[in-house]
C-alpha cells in the first residue's frame, strides 16, 4: 500500500522543466569533481520535522495530519512505511532520528526500550530490502519534563542517570540500524541564570557523560563518529555547546576530540552571529567538519525556525566549504527542515524535499565551478604569498622571534607592500558564476 498514491518517483528534467514533481537540479548519478551529486551530497531526511511534525506552534494546533489513520505503535509503524516510501520517491538514502521520534515514549523506560527494539527491528528489515540506510541517531533529551534543567548537565544526579540509560539504549539501536553517526545536541544543556547554577560542574559532567557514551559505543563496536551540534540557545537562554569554537574547546579541554566532529546547522550559526559558512571553515580548519543540518533561518526572526534551504548563495558558500575539505565521509546533509506551517499537504512534503535538494544541486555546481574557475582561489592564494618566501617563510618556520623581526621591521621602514582586498571584486565573481 502507497502512502502518497499520487506522487511518482522524482526524476532529473533538467533546468527548463516546470513540473512541480521533478528536480531541476539535482542529478543523482551527474558527475562534478570526479564523484556522482549522490555521493558529494549524501542527503537524509529528518525523522523529527517530516514524520512526527504537525506544524503545531506556541499559539495553534497542528496544521498537517501525520498519523497515517493510525495510533500507538500502529502509527509508529505507518510513519516508517511513509518515510521509506517517501525517501525511495526522492531518492534521499539516509535517515537521522531521536529515539522518540520512531514511537512515542512510553510510562516507564523499560516499555519505552523495549518498543525501541521492536521499531527498529522493524526498520532494519524494511530498510535493507529499499536499499536505504541510517545517517545518525541521537536522543531526544529535552522534551520530557525531566530534562527541565538538562540531562548531561543536569543538577540532579538521577536525571544525569535517568539519560545515560536513555543514550545506551539509543546507541543500541543506532548501532543495529548500521548508523554512521551519533548525534548529540545539548538543547537543554545550558542555564537560565548563574544565580542558581554551577557551570564548572556542569561543564565536567557533560564531559564524563560524552565520555561514557563513547566508551559503551566503542565497546559494542561502533566504528563511526560523534557529532555535537552547536547551537547558542532555545530552548536554553544559554546553550553551553554555543558554536563550533566553543564546543571544539570544550572537546580538546577533556579529551574527546579525537571521538567528536562537528554537526553544523545553517540555522544555528546565524543564531550565534555567524554566518553558516564561518561555522563550516572553523569546523574544517580543526578537522572536525563532520556532518551537516541543512536549512535556513529568517534574518528577521530570533528563532531556530528551520526553513528549508533554498538560498543558493548559501548553499553555494556550504558547499565550497564542503569540498574544500575534502567532502563527506560519515557525514552528510541533513534536512532538519520543516515546510512553513501553511505549507500542510503531503504533497508539499515533496515539494520542500525538491526545492532543498536542487538548491543544494545547485550549490555543489556552482560551488565547483568557482573552484574550476581559480579566480578567487588564485587571490587568496596571492594575498597570502608573502608567507611562502622571506621573512614571512622564516617566520612560518619558526626561525625567528620579536628581536629578530623588531631588527627586520627598523631597517625595512613603513610597510609598502599591502595589496587591496577586492572584496567587491570576489562578489562579482560569484554572480558571475552563479547567474552565468
Ligand atoms: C534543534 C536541533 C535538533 C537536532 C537534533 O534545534 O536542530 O533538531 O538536530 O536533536
Ligand atoms: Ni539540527
Ligand atoms: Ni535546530
């Protein structure tokens, strides 16, 4: 039985196309840099956003129905035969999810593990006959009333106790399902105010709670990686895992940098007052660029509202980032998207997955054609030569010191040399690229 009976398989009709179902863009099996569109993009659907949300907000009701004329388990059930057939239909060959995403949780811990088990039972089955795979799996520690002041970070050691069980048991399942990833988001880890709060123990014991995880992972043999997504705040006022600089401090400070990467959110990183690019290239430069949740935010709103990417500049700028650092290996693109609440047929479930993959198409092609182009990468490479000689490779190589450069700096006189930084320059050469 077809849980979307009026929606055919997407297929590639290129550029001029204006059938809604189709993609424009994104050509599975198109080679750019010498790998498929498939395998640079490796995109997932969001268990959370397209099989369990239903568009409700602080002030209404859902708004699009996604029990598949079914409760309980049944529900739990229907909404993996949707996803799979979703997933098939947009050939998305990867999925994340929060353990309660799958079912509801249950009255006790044990009920809750043991329709896990059964769930994912369930998926193992199904997703090695479609062909479809796990990219992550996390647990959802913030919606229960339990994690008010945290889970990791908790101030009551029985709530710490009452998560480590609920990350062993998802770990578990993520592992059975063949996932390459476990994600963790510290949502509620974080404060309200110092007033009530001690961050220095909190700190530490979000790290010994990350270091058990890794240690259960790695001695039931997972072989991937972690991932924490930083995010500044909401629903914490104060997130601790605030951006990709502070948390990869945070993991070097206790020694769980070689276990962790990077999740960057689009979103997340203009919460933080960055950019998503600048989210990315510290990731990279610390080779933790890991996994990506792709969607936008809107400038005007102070809110995580999740939008499906569509700005190809940004798509653009996050790919280059991308294949500068060399692609994905466990990680991939992750709609944590969500269409807008009016947004409410199932049809525009396909149509936000279309227009998020084709950006992304797009972004990977145009992202590879600034690359081939060479002109902003020649610029940079020049505005920076002066390290690759003289003085600048003496330095590099850690030759000299102040005395040396204050000799150098005295006989040399006023600084001649600095070149313009062309920014207006580099702009026009993405337009150039981009609507070329
Ligand atoms: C919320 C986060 C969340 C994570 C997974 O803002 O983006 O959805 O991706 O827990
Ligand atoms: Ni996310
Ligand atoms: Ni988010």
């Amino acid at each position: 039985m077809s849980y979307f009976p009026n929606i055919p398989a997407i297929k590639f009709e290129g550029g001029a196309s204006k059938n809604p179902l189709a993609f424009r863009y994104y050509n599975a099996d198109e080679k750019i840099l010498g790998k498929t569109m498939k395998e640079h993009l490796r995109f997932a659907m969001s268990w959370w956003h397209t099989m369990t949300g239903e568009g409700k907000d602080m002030f209404g009701s859902g708004t699009i129905d996604k029990s598949f004329g079914k409760t309980g388990f049944e529900k739990s059930k229907a909404r993996v035969d949707a996803g799979f057939e979703l997933m098939q239909k947009l050939g998305v060959t990867y999925y994340c999810f929060h353990d309660y995403d799958l079912i509801d949780e249950r009255d006790t811990l044990a009920e809750s593990n043991a329709a896990l088990v059964e769930i994912t039972d369930y998926m193992l089955k199904k997703q090695n006959e479609m062909g479809l795979k796990c990219l992550w799996g996390t647990s959802n520690l913030f919606s229960n009333k339990r994690y008010m002041f945290g889970a990791g970070t908790a101030p009551n050691a029985d709530v710490f106790a009452y998560a480590a069980a609920q990350v062993k048991q998802n770990i578990d399942v993520s592992v059975k399902l063949g996932a390459n990833g476990i994600v963790f988001w510290g949502g509620r880890e974080g404060y309200e105010t110092l007033l009530n709060t001690d961050m220095g123990l909190e700190l530490d014991n979000l790290a010994r709670f990350l270091h058990m995880a890794v240690d259960y992972a790695r001695s039931i043999g997972f072989k991937g990686d972690f991932f924490i997504e930083p995010k500044p705040k909401e629903p914490s006022k104060h997130q601790y895992d605030f951006d990709a600089a502070t948390a990869i401090g945070f993991l070097n400070k206790y020694g769980l940098d070689k276990d962790f990467k990077m999740n960057i959110e689009a979103n997340h990183a203009t919460l933080a007052g960055h950019t998503f690019e600048h989210e990315l290239r510290v990731s990279a430069i610390n080779d933790m660029l890991g996994s990506i949740d792709a969607n936008q935010g809107d400038m005007l709103l102070g809110w995580d509202t999740d939008q499906f990417p569509t700005d190809v500049y940004s798509t653009t700028y996050c790919m280059l980032e991308v294949l500068r650092a060399g692609g994905f290996k466990t990680g991939g693109l992750n709609f944590d998207a969500k269409g807008r609440r009016g947004s409410f047929t199932h049809d525009d479930l396909f149509l936000s997955y279309i227009a998020g993959m084709d950006a992304f198409a797009l972004g990977l092609i145009k992202a590879a054609k600034i690359i081939e182009d060479g002109r902003v990468d020649g610029f940079v490479k020049e505005r920076y030569s002066s390290w690759s000689s003289g003085i600048g490779k003496d330095i590099t190589d850690g030759k000299l010191g102040l005395k040396e450069l204050s000799d150098y700096a005295l006989k040399k006189g006023e600084v001649t040399t600095n070149i313009s930084g062309k920014q207006e320059y580099l702009e026009n050469i993405v337009n150039q690229v981009l609507f070329n």
